[in-house]
C-alpha cells in the first residue's frame, strides 16, 4: 500500500511539474517580448543583415572559390583539392612565408617597444604633454599611400637623397636602400613602426593614467629610478594591454601588403615577397588564379586562428 501511494504521487508531481515547465517558458518568452527583447531585434535586423551580406557572405563565398577554378567571367570549375596543391607546390611561397616572419621578428624587435618606451617617458615629462602626445600620433594621420611614396624619396639610393645626406654626416653610406636584398626589409620595418607607433602610444598613455601615483611615490621612496618603477611598477599594470598589442601586432605584421607592394613590389631578387603580397599576385598580378588566391588567403586565416588561440591559452594567466 505504502509503495503503490508513493508511486501515485510521484506521478502526480510529474503531471503537475510538466504544464509548470511549460508556463515558465511561456512566461519567460512574454517576459522577454514585453522586456523590449523583439523591438531591440527589429532594431537589431538591419545591421545584422548589413553585417552578413558584407562579412559573412563574402568569407562563405571565399570557401566555395578555393574549391574552384574561376576567373570571375565564365561559369566555375569545381576542381576539389587542386587549388591548395598548386599552392603548396609553389616554389615561391616557402620564399613568402620566410620573408612575412623576417618582417614580423624585426616589427617586434623594433616595433613593439618603442611605442611602450615613448608613452613611459611622455608620461614622465611635466609639460606639453598633450603636444607630445600630438606629435606622436600624427605619423597616423597621413595617409598610408602617401606616407610609403614619401619614404620612397627618403630611401633614394642617390647620395643627394635623405637618409644619405643624414648619414652622410657622420662619414657613412650611400646605401642603397630599398635596392639591396639585405637592408630592403628593414627599410620597410623601419617605415610601417613609424606610422603606426602613434595609436598605440595614445593606447599605453590611457592605461598609464591607471596606475595609481601612491605605487610610484613609495617606488621612489625606496630610491627606485625611472627604470625600476618602469620594471616593477608599469609593467605589471600594462601586462593584459601589452599582450593584447602584442597579439595585434602579430596578426598585422603577418598581414603585411602595401609596405612591400608600394616601395619594392616584392624585389629585389623576391626578398620582400611576402604572403598577402603573393596573393595578389595570384588573383590581380596577371594570373587571375582567384581560386588558388582565395586558397592561399584561407590558409593564411586557419594559421592566424590558431596562432591566436593558442596564444590567448597560454597567456591567460599573464593577464591576471
């Protein structure tokens, strides 16, 4: 008797549970209609659609081309594989790939702490900080186009051009810049850290305001100088912002198109061929392999994902 009561309201309780979960979702629905949840959707709708049709779809297209041989004229040619075979064996992509991380290791070396270096002592500085901090930001300003074509006069090979005058001073040069295999890419470095140190100097002059003063007063109360508050003062509160940039900055350098584009095409001998470059060459050099382009440009996308997944796991306990 015991056990046959007990079954009975079990099952008693089930059939009260099931229209209970069912009225909770009900509510919860008509609480997020009468919340403002559709009107933020209907909001929402144009920008989601904008957003497919000009992001989404255009990678979704890309997938389907790298399965293909196109020309973006007559009707595709479903080929499989083949467009990331011919790639693979591309003689000069094991050229591109050195060149993108020679350009990459030498934007870090040089790249990555000059920004840090000059917001540290612009923060340091008493007066005309805003002017510094101006001066600073507008190599951004100019246009990319403009900036690379007016370095390409500094870069003259000439010994009446600029950096030769300049280093012509102290008894060197004429060097031939963007001529010679071994200094074109550093040419090409030393140009892009110039216009794009400005953004993330502004970046690391906001997170200094952060750092409470009361850290660099005991600092200095202990007989720390400028280098030792940088060490054990900044630096630990810019670590998250330093790993973020950090990432940005390999996945920019990894990226690189018009540097090598505008100031050497990819010479001389192809030491400044980089990846992005190599692309263009495929789809608009001459070639029309929009296929084999879009391969290339998928290959480049899954390494970047990977690189920055692993990254954001290994450093996430840096952050903190």
């Amino acid at each position: 008797m015991t056990t046959s009561t007990q079954t009975t309201s079990r099952l008693a309780g089930r059939t009260e549970t099931i229209p209970a979960r069912r009225l909770r979702r009900r509510r919860s629905l008509g609480t997020w209609v009468r919340g403002g949840g559709l009107s933020t959707l209907v909001i929402a709708l144009p920008m989601l659609l904008v957003f497919g049709l000009f992001s989404w779809f255009p990678i979704a297209r890309a997938v389907v081309m790298s399965f293909q041989f196109t020309n973006l004229v007559t009707p595709p040619e479903w080929v499989g594989l083949e467009n990331f075979r011919t790639v693979l064996t591309d003689p000069l992509l094991t050229t591109a790939i050195g060149n993108t991380l020679w350009f990459a290791a030498l934007a870090l070396v040089l790249g990555y702490p000059v920004p840090l270096v000059a917001a540290v002592l612009m923060s340091e500085v008493k007066r005309f900080k805003g002017l510094y901090a101006a001066l600073a930001y507008l190599p951004v300003v100019v246009p990319p186009v403009v900036a690379v074509l007016l370095w390409k006069q500094f870069y003259s090979a000439s010994a009446s051009g600029v950096f030769n005058t300049v280093v012509g001073w102290v008894g060197l040069g004429p060097y031939p810049w963007l001529q010679d295999p071994s200094t074109a890419m550093p040419s090409l470095v030393l140009e892009a850290t110039w216009a794009a140190a400005g953004g993330t100097v502004i970046i690391y002059l906001a997170a200094l305001t952060g750092v409470p003063s009361e850290l660099y007063d005991a600092a200095e109360v202990d007989g720390a100088g400028i280098w030792r508050k940088v060490w054990h003062v900044t630096l630990p509160h810019l670590r998250g912002i330093l790993l973020v940039t950090l990432i940005l900055q390999v996945i920019g350098t990894a990226q690189v198109f018009l540097e090598p584009y505008l100031f050497t095409g990819g010479g001389p001998a192809n030491s400044t061929t980089t990846v992005l470059l190599m692309i263009y060459d495929y789809a608009f050099g001459g070639r029309g392999q929009y296929g084999e382009a879009t391969a290339l440009s998928l290959m480049l996308a899954a390494v970047l994902a990977v690189l920055s997944a692993l990254y954001f796991r290994i450093t996430s306990r840096w952050s903190h």
